[in-house]
C-alpha cells in the first residue's frame, strides 16, 4: 500500500489525489472513527487552514468526513500551524488539524494531524487512515454535508496571540522599527497585530493574500523584498515567514540576511547565559552549516546534528532534554514552550535577547560564519550504501582528515532521483571545489555514472 503521510502529512495538488474532496472526506472519516474507537466518546477536533483558494473547500470536505464518523469539529479558520497546535491543548480537543502546504505554492496543499502534545499523530494511525483511503475509493462512507462550525474563530485566534503576548510580556519595543512579511500567508492579519503589542512600528509586506499570491515571490523563500525593504525604511529589524508561519527567517539592521543556524546561534548563547541551555546542547541537521558548529564549539557548546526535518529534530530534542533546536530554514523548536516550530515565538524570542542586551540583530549574531560549501550532484545506475564500496569509503577518509575541524563533507543520495549528492564545507571555496569534484568522479565511476 502506497504511503500518503510523509514526514510533513499528506500533500499534493489540491483537486487531485489524495487532495480531492472525497479523499479529504474519507481522511476524516478514518480520523474520526479511530478516535470514537479509542476514546469510547465523541472526539473533538478543531481545524485551522492558510490563505490558499482551496483551503476553505479542504478544510469543509474534511468536517463533514469527520463528523459522519461521529465527531465534533471546529475552526479557528485562517490561523499558523502552531496556532492550532496550541489550540488543540489550550481548549482540550483530541487533534488538531492544519490545512496548509507551508512554503509551497497556491496550487499545492495538505493536512497535518497533531495530538494535544504537540506531536504530530502517530504513524499507526497514519496507516490506518491510508488504509481506509485506499479501501473506501470504490464505496466511500456516507457523508454528512453542512457548513463548518466556525462560531468561535476570533475567540480562538485571540487566545492564541494572547498566549504568546503573556510569555513575553516583559518585552517592550518601543521606537523599534520593524518590517514583517507575511508572505501573503496565515501570518497576515496576526503577526502585525502581535507584534504591535509590545510597541513596535510594524512595516507589515505581503499581507494582502487572495488565494493565489501565498509564497510567490515573497515570504521566507523570497527574502529579497525583505532585504530591500529593511534598507529603505532604515528598520531596526526584518522578519519573513512562510506560508503557515511555523518558520522564520531574518534580516539585521544593514540588511544582512539571519538564516535558522544564525537564530540558533544568538539563542544558544542567551540560553547559556541564564544556565538554561540543558547540557550545553543545541539541536541542528546535517545541512546546519559548519560555521555554526565551530562558533558553538568557542562556547563549549555541543551541536548534535540529526537528518533533515522537524520531526527529527523534535526527537532528539526530547531525547536529549536539550533547550533548543532547528533547521537552516528558520524551523525552530524550543521544547520547553511548545513541540512545535513557531515563526512568530522564535521572533518573540531573538527580540527578546535584543532588548535584554542592548544590542543589535548584526552584534547577537556576530561570531558565527558561515563557511564556504559546495554541492555536487553525480547521476548513478544504482544506490549502494556508499560504506559498501571500497573506493568511496576511501576517497570520504582522505577527504575528512584533509578538512579537519575546519570543514565537514556529506554524502547522500537524493530521496527522489538516481542521485549522489556531495557536500563540503571549509574554509577555501576553490579548495572544497577541488575536493568535491575529485570524490564525485571517484563516485562516477564507482557506481557507473548514467
């Protein structure tokens, strides 16, 4: 059986499988009756979605699924993703559930699934629900068509800004300047008035959404605008976020560009600071550059890398009990406040350290560098591990020692191609480019480059 949910939930094109409507009804039919089996009750779930035109359809379609298999279901409308997820705790529902494809564009959409926790839902419950898509294409269950319960949507909404107001409300901005792109998103009616709580001048971009224009060509995969915008205001400070505001990414006051490995950076050393970064910890993936690494290691500060995506990065966070984590991307978790990435709480939280120091978003950042890096793609007939090949590992040994604690080399496979990927960091872009290129032929033709 085909999986549907990947490490992010289950995503497509919206109208077509498993973004269909009688898919989506069936997803929450499954949900629905998985929950009423196990709870011997009526599940409650609440919904959020982000700005796309095809959101409000998704969202209805699921709704009438779910309560066909015995739920009550509510919306908090347009919200980010960790506004449902802190719904879903804050007024006792079951699941919270997110529709949203975060940075992807218009056309694409999907559903996420979180527990009470947190967490997204667990992986049986995932089969279970594909298991039911897949058995019930030819006689779907029957549905129970109506509008969504929407009565309490700004109720919610203001709960949630509320919540994150009161975490930091010893913060004050005033004669701060700062500019805010909400990528035409879920962010666009709240982090402007969020933020405007503490005082700031908030220069809010992309915020007009309408339907079509989420993540084009601005938001935390466009930073451009941002760059410019932060320029030419003279803004103290300039945020982006994507699509359903669970991650952010910056600018600083000369308009440089403030990317997660940054953020980690600035955070693990406030952290420290207070005693509270749990066992001189901090969480990254294997993409987080190596500049981050050798500017945490002048702290004597431990970075424990994971594979790409939240969901890994949460894992080792509990793990470990360490303080904080995230991704290059600007996905950043701080376990002790919520399980998931908050774009506009990692804001709450950098400008927090701006106002407890004195200091500029340039001067909290400065003493991380990010090396030089280099990726390579070499096309191949099959994909052995590369530890099973002689040359390879040999070739990866010379290398690593060559770069020392100054450089870092990656080797991968693409998840979706016949793909080798060879990264390097260091200190030498010329250098690195040399070595990537050499180990790529010795990859080439080692496992007979297509």
């Amino acid at each position: 059986m085909k999986k549907l949910f990947g490490t992010d939930g289950m995503r497509g094109e919206a109208g077509n499988f498993p973004l269909d409507a009688k898919t989506i009804e069936i997803a929450g039919w499954s949900l629905a009756r998985q929950f009423k089996e196990k709870l011997n009750r009526e599940p409650r779930f609440i919904t959020g979605r982000d700005t796309r035109e095809s959101g409000s359809w998704i969202e209805k379609a699921f709704h009438e699924g779910a309560i066909s298999g015995g739920a009550h279901c509510e919306s908090a409308e347009v919200i980010t993703t960790p506004g449902v997820a802190f719904l879903t705790k804050h007024f006792d529902f079951d699941a919270g559930i997110v529709v949203s494809a975060s940075h992807n564009p218009f056309h694409d959409n999907g559903i996420k699934i979180f527990s009470p926790t947190g967490k997204k839902i667990d992986e049986v419950t995932e089969r279970e629900i594909e298991k039911d898509i897949f058995e019930s294409q030819l006689e779907p269950p029957p549905c129970r068509k109506g509008p969504i319960n929407s009565h309490r949507t700004i109720e919610y909404q203001d709960a949630y800004l509320d919540y994150l107001a009161d975490e930091f409300k010893s913060l004050q901005l005033k004669n701060f300047k700062m500019v805010v792109d909400c990528a035409n998103g879920a962010s666009s009616a709240l982090a402007p008035r969020l933020f405007e709580k503490f005082g700031a001048e908030i220069i809010a971009i992309h915020n007009s959404p309408d339907g079509r224009n989420i993540n084009h060509g601005c938001g935390s995969t466009h930073i451009e605008s941002l760059l410019e915008k932060v320029i030419a205001e003279k803004a103290d400070f300039g945020v982006a976020f994507d699509g359903d505001a669970d991650r952010s990414l910056f600018v600083d006051e000369k308009g440089n560009f403030v990317d997660g490995d940054a953020t980690l950076w600035a955070m693990a050393q406030l952290l420290q600071s207070h005693g509270k970064l749990n066992n001189d910890t901090v969480v990254a993936t294997v993409m987080s550059n190596i500049g981050l690494e050798v500017a945490l290691n002048s702290k004597n500060i431990k970075l424990l890398r994971t594979a790409v995506g939240d969901k890994y990065v949460l894992q080792s966070l509990l793990e470990t009990n360490a303080s904080v984590g995230g991704e290059q991307s600007g996905h950043i978790i701080f376990p002790g406040k919520s399980l998931v990435g908050d774009g506009m709480m990692t804001t709450l939280f950098l400008l927090e350290v701006l106002f407890e120091t004195g200091k500029s978003l340039s001067e909290i950042t400065a003493g991380f560098t990010r090396f030089p890096q280099i990726l390579v793609n070499v096309k191949v007939k099959e994909k052995r591990p590369f530890e099973e090949v002689a040359k390879i590992v040999e070739a990866s040994k010379k290398l690593e020692k060559e770069l020392g604690s100054k450089g870092r080399l990656l080797l991968r496979y693409s998840g979706t191609e016949n793909l080798a990927r060879v990264m390097i960091e260091g200190e030498n872009q010329a250098e690195i480019e040399r070595q990537a290129n050499w180990l790529a032929d010795i990859i080439k033709e080692s496992l007979g480059g297509a």
